[in-house]
C-alpha cells in the first residue's frame, strides 16, 4: 500500500485562523497532515527567527479528525524549523503555508511571513507553497478556492518543483477565471508615519502608506488578480543578481 504523502501545514494568521482551517481541510483529502502554527498573528515577519527569547511548543487539539497539531510561540520560520528538527520523524514531502487573509502578490513577499516560512521550507528542500487570498477579512470566504489549492498542491507532489524554487500563489477574492504563471510586478508601497501624541503628551508614529503598482505588464501577477486569475508565482531563495555580475567584475577592485 502506497504511503500518504506527509503534509506540513503552517501559515502567519496563527493556528485558529480560518485560513488555514480551510488549507487543512483540503490537505486532509490528499495525505498526513502536521500543523506547526503560531499561536498568535505574525503577518509582516518576514523571515524572523527568534533568537533572543525561548521558544514554547504546545500540542493542541482543533481539529479532533487530527494528531498533530501544534501552536508554537515564535513566527512563521521559526515553526518550519522546529517541526523540522524537533517534531517530524521523516521530511515532509509538502509544505503549504496559508491560506493568508490578504495578498502576498508583487513586493509584498519580501515581508510576508506566509512567503517566508514557505522559503524556509524550501531552504530544507522541501517543495513549498504559500498560498494568500485578496481578501482580510477574518470571516473571509475560501469555499471556491479549495479546488483550486488541491489542484496545484496535487500537481507539486507530482511533479516537484525546480530546486531552489518555491510558489506563490494568490487567489482572487470572488470569481475564478483560471490559472495563469506569472512574474512578480514592480510595484512599491509609498509610504507615510502618521505622527500622533498619546493622552500623557508623548509623540508616537503609526505607519499607512499605499500601493502603488508600477507594471503595465500583462504577464505579471498584478495583472492576473486584476483580472479574476489566480497568480502563481515561482520565487527563489538565492538573491544573488547574476544580471549584475559583470558589471560589477569590470569594476577596478
């Protein structure tokens, strides 16, 4: 009899988010499920990892069909490596991390705490895909995306992904018109710190901003979303800009 494939699920909304609630529902179809989660919402960490605090690992019980499921207190990194080192008996042959309330499209992946513990993922050579939907809602509605994250899942385990190489997937709020592979659009956040005083007279910031895409490409992942497609995105974790090599070789160093 033919081995389930092994499933680590994770995500930066924590362990309770209906996000990744619905991402395990679809991952319990196709093999074993093991979540490592955060036990509250690290979105924006990026690829943090703690290193100046301890680390706590609770085993929990949400999902009663489940064995394995832990609430970590670190971020989205941190919970890759430890189910990696610490809980695993076997290395997983998929990590999923999601589904994220909001989208990780464009430059939005360099912060995103889905994206990174996806990276992480592939940084222990696992296939790894972060999937985020375009709506931030808590109640957010994932019903007519999980065909389409069994689908891609599916095709991973199948047919792997290029070494080095994990996807971001997006998915339109509503209607889906199919599925496109895209490049990620160049797109900024302008940025601005709102300067407020408190009630005891201190000064504080908050940070606001907007997005601002700066691609009129329509073969970028910006375009797709636009147009009702979900996004996916293949990313590498080796950020070495090979383009720029020989310029910088003909410098006089």
């Amino acid at each position: 009899m033919k081995q389930k494939p092994l499933i680590l699920v994770t995500n930066d909304d924590s362990i309770v988010a209906p996000g990744i609630r619905a991402l395990i529902e679809v991952m319990k179809e196709i093999g074993e499920v093991i979540v490592v989660a955060p036990d509250s919402p690290q979105s924006a960490m990026g690829h943090a990892i703690t290193i100046n605090n301890t680390l706590h690992l609770e085993k929990v019980t949400i999902d009663k069909e489940l064995q394995n499921e832990y609430s970590c207190s670190g971020t989205p990194v941190d919970c890759v490596k430890i189910a990696v080192h610490e809980i695993l008996k076997r290395k997983p042959d998929l990590c999923v991390s999601g589904i994220n309330h909001g989208s990780n499209s464009s430059i939005n992946v360099i912060y995103s705490g889905t994206m990174s513990a996806a990276v992480e993922a592939g940084i222990e050579g696992i296939p790894a895909i972060g999937f985020s939907l375009l709506d931030f809602s808590w109640n957010a509605d994932f019903q007519h995306v999980k065909p389409y994250v069994k689908k891609i899942a599916l095709e991973v385990l199948e047919k792997g992904l290029p070494e080095g190489v994990v996807l971001n997937v997006n998915l339109p709020k509503k209607e889906i018109k199919g599925i496109k592979v895209c490049r990620q659009a160049k797109a900024v956040w302008e940025e601005r710190f709102d300067k407020r005083t408190n009630p005891q007279g201190k000064e504080y910031y908050w940070l606001t901003g907007e997005f601002v895409n700066l691609d009129k490409g329509e073969d970028t992942d910006e375009w797709a979303l636009k147009h009702n497609y979900i996004s996916i995105v293949p990313v590498q974790f080796d950020l070495t800009a090979h383009h720029a090599m020989q310029q910088l070789n003909s410098w006089d160093l």
